[in-house]
C-alpha cells in the first residue's frame, strides 16, 4: 500500500508491531488504506508515531499472502487449494484421530502475541475446552515468560506497574537489556523528554546504545557489563545500597514481608556481591557500580525500564526477580515516576499472557490447579479442564521427537525462525502427524504444516491489544479480511468442526466472557472502551476507570516478596574456539524476523543485518570494515558483513536478526531460564573469521 489520494473517512485503531501500542487514524479512500496517521488522542503516543507503525503496513496487500487455505496429505505432497469447510474438517479429524489412537494431550496448540485478546483467548478455549488438554504455549514463552515468573513472585502478579506517563514524574531511570530508540521508539521520545528536563539516566548494556550518549542526551553512567553477568550486577547494586544504609526501611517494614527482608539484607550483604568483588567477573569498574547504586537509591523517584536483554538468559527470572528487590529497597513502588516496567516487545504478548497462553495458567495468571478457578470456566464451558499444567513449547517438540506428541495449532507464530536451537524444531515438526499453521504468508514452519489456514492482519478485524503499560487499546476493521475470515472466525470454525457449537458473532462477545471469567477484566467492555478510549487493567468495581500505577497500597500477592537472587554463570562459556560473545538486538525500521516491515518499503532502511565488531577483535582477525566474515557457534554457523565499531567492548559481538540469511537461531544454543525455558539468546560463544561470502 503506498500513500494515494484523498482519504474519504478514518478509523481509530492500534499498531500491530511493538508493545507501546500506539493508536492510528486509519486513513481510508474506499476500500484503500490511505496514509496511517498518528492519532493525538491516543492515551500511548499522543500523536507520535515510529517508522514502523507509519509507514510498515504494506505487507497487508503483499502479493506473498495466502488467500485460500490449503492441505496436504504428507509434507512431500505439493499444497493443494480447498474450501475453509474443507480445509477445517481436515484439521478436526486428523486431529481427532490422533487423540483417539494417542489420547487427548498427544496435541496441543501455540498463541500469538500478534492477535488480539479475543483471538488469544479462543485459541486457549479451543485448546482447553475442545482438545481437552493444557498443552497451550505462547511465543512469550521466547521473550517474556521471565517477567511473567519473577514479576509474580515478587508482587503476584506479571504486569509494568506503572503507565507510561509516569516517566514524566521520574528523576532517575535505570535502563537495562533495553534499546528504546529502536525497540521501542515512542516511549524513548519520552523519556528522551525528561532526561533532557534534568532526569538522570543509567545505562546498564554490553553494549553503547543510543541512550548513552546522543546529542541531547547523556547518560549519567552506562555499566558495560559482560552479557550474561546481569544478576551480579543488579546484585552489586544491591550490596551498596544495603550496606551502606541508602534503603527505605519504612517502605520495607510497611510493604515487605520483613522476615524475607533480612534473609536477603544477609544475603546480598556478603562481600563477594560488592563491586569490588564482582568488577572482574561484570567487566564493570566498581566505581562506576557504587556510584550508580548511591545515584539510584538517593536521587528521588527511582524507575527501572528492562527489556529483553534481561529476560533471555539462563537467569533472566532470577533477573527479574533481582531488579524487583532493587525497587523494593529503595521504596519505588506504588507512586508516579517509580516502578518495575518490562518493555514489552509485541503489540499483545501483555494481552496473550493475560489470556492464559501458558499451560499452567487459566486466563488471569490463575494456576490450574486451583479448583475453584477451574470451576468457573468449567460452568461456562461446559467441559472438564485439568488441573496439571500442559506442555510447553520446548516439552511439545521433545515429546514429538519421543512420539507422543502428533498434533499442533499453530497460530500467528513462526516457531522455526523465532525458536531456539532450529535443528530440534524441524525434527519435532517432521514428526508430527497434524501441523495447522494459521498465518499470513507460506512461513518456515509451514514447511511442515499439512494444512495451512490463512491469516487477517490487525487491518481486517476488531478485537483489542493490551501494550506494555496494560492498558486495552481497540483494533478496529478497517477492511474487509482479504481471506474471507478473521482469525477469531477460523478458530470458531475449527473449534465447532471438532464439535464445540460455538456462536460468537462479535469479538464484543469474547471480550464479555473474559469479563465474566477474570476479575482483573471485570469492568472491560467495548462500551467502556469506546467510553474511555482505553483502560488499563485491573478494571473492575475497585478500579472502573483502570489502574495506571499498581501495587499503590499493597502488592497484588499482599506482602513484597524479597528473593534471594544468586549468581548462577551461564554454562555458554568462551574458550579458545569461540572466544567472543555474541549478543543481538533489533534496529528501528525493522520488526524481528522481518515477516512483515520486510514486505514493506522500509526494507530499503536496513537491507541486511550486520555483524558489530570492536576494531581490536577486527584487525586481530584481518577483518575490515564491510567484509563478509563467518560467524560460528558451537551451535551452527552463518554469514554476516562486518561492520567495526567501538559501540561494542573488545570480546562482544553483536548483530540484528531481521532477515532470514542471517539464520541467528542457528547460532544460538539451547541454553534456557531456569524457570520459564525462554532461550538465552543473548550469550552466544562465537569465533569470528574472514569470509568469502555466503
Ligand atoms: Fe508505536 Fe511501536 Fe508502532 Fe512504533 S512500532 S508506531 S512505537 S506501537
């Protein structure tokens, strides 16, 4: 779509690329999209837009759409075109009689963080209620399952605590595993505006991004740490403001459970967390560390913003768990300017979470094992639920591989490019007997799909996103879906051939039953959407207008959860064979594998990713500026370009992942967190050496 014409009307809806979720006028001139213009009323971005959001809608009428589902007996067999009766009644008996010869979790089903809320939760519905197991994951599961986990032991519930507008009330910003001014641009304007209003800022990255030192912007401190040593940092953090008395005691007392407290205070006091003791171990001079942490405890509302530089690790929940004891200590909780606020990367991995994408997890984040839970869908559903969580994805591809499990649903994600270690995930999926992928284009996993249900983009239905400040913002249709369905329709229609009878005529619908079944949307609906333009979650009897800042009188589990958060070191060590780290990131104009901004006019920004490298490790390896060079892992290996540059630290590495050539997956091992299994994508051992080309 490229700009033409006069538009005749517009449409209010929401971005469908990053977590801010920045609200558009639809521009149209009959069934044409126009332009995409900022909307000044929209609560996320008040009339600012990124390049993306602006301009990366063509690929909604790219020629490389599937238009009509197709299926194939074997995955040898070429894609045969069929009716969506036809294509769905496929689906439903290959997926019944897998479940009659291999029992009912022998299939299961992915959600999307690109869909809506409605979408998302039907798909958990379906999958619940109609397959009649857990086996129910997410793509957060890759990015931020940890936030999910550490943020609800640590306050109960797995949420940013605060909305955007509360950086306005900040004076000094912790920045860590984040690169806002290109992962999530908007939000970087804004907190660009207070910083340059006097507001101090912290950089804690292995590498310089942006944010440290622009023209009108400098950071304050920037800790280069070594990837992979986040939690001794934080750690280290924590030590100076423990042992030099700089914490909220009446914070703590009044909010922390005080017993948990001094564990900790025990814990983190122990000289071997000082920086001092951990500089060598970080790469972080202690000096900067102390006078990092005596800056944050002591320099009024102290805020952390993170990203997925903290979540994909092997500790990235020990992470998570460490950042929400810094926050505790120095009583920035509960009030503008403060808080813990994951920057969530897609439009709705907020909203797929919420919707009970996990397999332990009702919609909620209520565990299946509570009775009373369980009962409520139960009623409404008029079907059993178990109460042993499912499978998650990683466990879906090893039980595949063993044989016991055979059938999956693969909504809006592409699990061979986005997942970790490729090799294990063809293998799971050539093992299957029933892969249904429900996407826009003929992706790589559809290579081992046997039927293929094509996807709406967020132009050709209704629904909502939750962003990363929790707040309900409304997708509206702007065209009719070029697919014939919306993706709430196909998963209808795929749930009542496999015998379900369900009538939903209006995501509207969806949006009531969520209400109906999970307090914290008790008091969301379309009326009041279209009443308050969009709330923020909890929205029910206590909070009918939504909640901007939570966790104001008390935390969401009653008491603060103070964690002991030891340093574990990744098992991803350098060596003499792969003597550098490799970290990876994104760049403005571009969106993760590059499905979609890569179908637009905004390829012409970034028409490769590029290999970072310190010109010492450069001129070590007689790489020059612009040389192809070849990058291995003990996982694989893949072709880049080099680009040399002292944004890195000697021994880092660092490159973007938006186009399929760069294969970044087959580099990364199969390292995990601990807690959640979300890969550690961002500590890679790599040996880097001239090339003759791909
Ligand atoms: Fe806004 Fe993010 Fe969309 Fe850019 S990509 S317009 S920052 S929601």
């Amino acid at each position: 779509v490229i700009e033409i014409g006069t538009p005749d009307r517009s449409i209010i809806t929401t971005c469908a690329y990053c977590g801010v979720g920045c609200s558009f006028e639809a521009q149209m001139r009959g069934d044409e999209l126009v332009r995409m213009v900022p909307w000044k009323h929209g609560k996320a971005n008040r009339g600012h837009s990124c390049v993306k959001g602006r301009f990366a809608y063509g690929y909604a009428a790219h020629s490389d759409r599937i238009l009509k589902p197709m299926i194939r007996d074997s995955i040898n067999d070429p894609w045969q075109e069929v009716s969506w009766d036809e294509a769905l009644g496929f689906a439903a008996r290959r997926f019944r009689d897998i479940q009659a010869k291999h029992g009912r979790d022998s299939i299961g089903g992915i959600t999307s963080s690109r869909c809506t809320n409605e979408e998302t939760y039907l798909v958990q519905k379906l999958i619940r209620s109609v397959f009649g197991t857990n086996n129910v994951d997410t793509c957060a599961r890759v990015c931020h399952s940890p936030t999910g986990y550490g943020l609800g032991q640590a306050f109960g519930t797995s949420a940013g605590t605060q909305d955007f507008d509360s950086v306005e009330h900040t004076d000094v910003v912790i920045l860590i595993g984040a690169n806002p001014t290109d992962g999530h641009p908007v939000f970087a304007s804004r907190l660009k505006k207070r910083l340059r209003q006097g507001a101090r800022l912290i950089v804690i990255d292995p590498r310089r991004i942006d944010l440290v030192k622009s023209p009108h912007v400098r950071a304050a401190h920037h800790l280069p740490l070594k990837p992979g040593t986040n939690v001794a940092v934080v750690s280290a953090l924590a030590h100076v403001i423990v042992t030099e008395g700089l914490f909220d005691e009446a914070f703590i007392r009044r909010r922390c459970d005080w017993d948990e407290f001094q564990d900790y205070a025990a814990f983190i006091s122990e000289p071997r967390h000082a920086p001092e003791a951990t500089a060598m171990l970080t790469g972080v001079p202690a000096a900067e560390l102390r006078a990092a942490a005596r800056l944050f405890a002591t320099g009024g509302n102290g805020a952390i913003y993170y990203g997925l530089g903290v979540t994909e690790h092997s500790q990235g929940s020990t992470t998570v768990m460490a950042i929400a004891n810094l926050a505790m200590l120095t009583g920035n909780i509960g009030r503008p300017g403060v808080g813990v606020n994951p920057l969530r990367g897609q439009n709705n991995v907020q909203g797929a979470c919420d919707m009970g994408s996990f397999p332990h997890e009702l919609p909620g984040y209520r565990h299946v094992a509570g009775a009373e839970v369980r009962e409520v869908f139960e009623q409404l559903w008029g079907t059993p639920i178990s109460p042993e969580p499912g499978l998650r994805i990683p466990n879906m591809l090893d039980a595949a591989v063993d044989g016991s499990f055979r059938g999956i649903y693969i909504q809006g994600e592409d699990i061979l490019q986005s997942d970790p270690d490729t090799h294990h995930v063809s293998a799971g999926l050539a093992a299957m007997d029933c892969v249904v992928v429900h996407d826009l284009f003929l992706n790589e996993t559809a290579n081992y799909a046997h039927v293929f249900l094509p996807g709406s983009t967020f132009l050709e239905k209704d629904g909502t996103f939750t962003n990363a400040e929790r707040r309900i913002n409304r997708v509206r249709k702007v065209m009719a879906p070029r697919n014939g369905l919306a993706d709430w329709e196909v998963t209808m229609a795929l749930a009542n051939a496999m015998g379900a009878g369900w009538t939903y005529t209006h995501p509207a619908q969806i949006m009531d039953e969520v209400a109906m079944t999970t307090p914290s949307f008790a008091g969301v609906s379309y009326e009041r959407l279209e009443e308050l333009g969009s709330v923020q979650w909890p929205c029910n009897a206590a909070h009918p207008e939504g909640t901007p800042v939570m966790h104001v009188d008390g935390f969401v589990r009653g008491k603060g959860r103070f964690i002991v958060t030891e340093y574990v070191a990744t098992d991803e060590r350098t060596g003499p064979r792969f003597p550098l780290l490799l970290t990876t990131g994104r760049i403005l104009s571009q969106y993760n594998v590059g499905a979609q901004t890569r179908r637009t006019s905004n390829v012409v920004w970034h028409d490769q990713d590029v290999l970072e490298i310190h010109p010492h490790d450069a001129e070590s390896r007689g790489v020059k500026e612009g040389d192809w060079v070849r990058l291995a892992s003990r996982a694989g290996e893949t072709t880049l370009r080099a680009h040399l540059t002292d944004r890195v630290s000697p021994g880092v590495v660092y490159t973007t992942f938006h186009h399929p050539g760069t294969q970044a997956n087959v580099i990364t091992t199969d390292h995990s967190d601990w807690a959640t299994n979300c890969p550690e994508y961002k500590v890679t051992a790599v040996q880097v050496a001239p090339s003759n080309g791909p």
